[in-house]
C-alpha cells in the first residue's frame, strides 16, 4: 500500500512551486487521514488557497497529473473565502475529518460545532432515505447500498457528537460507543467495505429503520 504522507509531501512541494504564497491550508481527510485505508483507497487531500479561479483549477489538476497514483487522487480543492461561506453542514466533515499539514482550519471551528452536527445528521438522513428507498424500489443495486452505508458511518460520527460533544475519527473506536442499532450499522458497513456479500433487501430494509428516528435528533 502507498505512503500517503509521502505522497502528500510530494503534493506539498509540488503546491508551493505553482501557488507560491497561495496556500492557505493543506489537509489529508478520508481513510488514509483516518488510518482505516484498503488497498485501492482513493487519497483525498485538502487545498485551500487563498482564492481560487478556473485557470487555478486547471493548473492543479495538471500538477496531480505528475504524481504517482494520480488515479487515487480526489479530495476537495476550494478557494478560502468559498470556504468561510461554506454550508455548515457539509464544512462539519470536513473540518473534524481532515488531518493538517500546513496551516489550521481552527479559525472556522465555530462552524462545525453542534448546530452544524445537526444539520449534517439532518441533511444526510434524508439523503440516505430517499435514496435507499428509491433503490429498493427501482433499481436495487449493490453497489448502491455499499455507498448508503458507507454514507451511513458518516452519519453516525455527527450523531455521535451532537449527543456527547466528541468526534471519533476512527469508525472502529466508534463502534463499541453506539447504542445497538447504530452499532448493527456500523458493523455492515465496516464489513461491506471489506467486501460483504449484499443482501440488497434485508439491508435496505435494516437502513431505513435505522434512518428514520434521525430526523428528531
């Protein structure tokens, strides 16, 4: 498996040549940030420069090109004032998930407190609804109820801290804190990435149980 510091050092280097002064935060988020990553784990660093134009998009995209793995690059690439303005509920993730390498998102923490926790639990309640139902109903794919569950642990980590006011980055230390019902979800999502069969039925159906008494947190 790769080093994804070292890749990340070699992105940082490479970030400094062609923004120099620019960057204003450099993070890694994701299973490789978390210490969770499979072989095959996409590596998601987070850019921040202190403003982003189209022309900065193109620039950044031709410097992944001459990293190795270019393949697994994806993250998150954001001007600092977009960032400052971003929706509380998708900054949450992102500010409690993402490891620093350069720079602090701390002076943003005010937007990633309980409020924000709320609105993530909210926002990705009804995402995984209604798209678990619509699944169920219609398409019914596999590789659809992975993603819903993998979408889930996310879920779960925002509840997590609206309820006790701690981030657990690690969704195998979260495990043994949730009450059963988010531990039964947890337990399938964590062995789904690891390649569980998919019982498209029963597990739909365990989903939209669980999901539904979010929407009173």
């Amino acid at each position: 498996m790769i080093d994804p510091w070292t890749w990340m050092e070699q992105l940082r280097q490479r970030l400094q040549t062609a923004f120099p002064g620019r960057v204003w935060f450099l993070g890694l988020q994701g299973s490789f940030g978390r210490g969770e990553a499979r072989e095959g784990s996409d590596i998601d660093p987070v850019v921040i420069l202190d403003r982003l134009t189209a022309a900065d998009a193109e620039t950044y995209r031709a410097l992944l090109d001459t990293l190795p793995h270019r393949e697994l690059a994806c993250g998150f690439l954001a001007g600092r004032r977009e960032l400052e303005h971003w929706p509380p509920a998708d900054f949450f993730s992102l500010y409690h998930d993402t490891t620093p390498l350069e720079g602090s998102l701390d002076s943003l923490a005010h937007r990633a407190g309980r409020e924000a926790g709320q609105e993530a639990v909210h926002m990705g309640a009804a995402n995984l609804y209604h798209a678990c139902l619509h699944n169920l109903l219609h398409a019914r794919k596999e590789s659809t109820v992975r993603g819903l569950y993998k979408q889930a642990a996310f879920v779960l980590q925002a509840a997590y801290f609206v309820r006790t006011g701690t981030y657990v980055r690690r969704q195998e230390e979260l495990l043994p804190l949730l009450e059963p019902a988010g531990q039964e979800i947890l337990s399938h999502s964590l062995r789904l990435r690891a390649g569980e069969p998919v019982e498209v039925g029963p597990l739909s159906q365990l989903l939209l149980e669980w999901v539904g008494p979010l929407f009173a947190l």
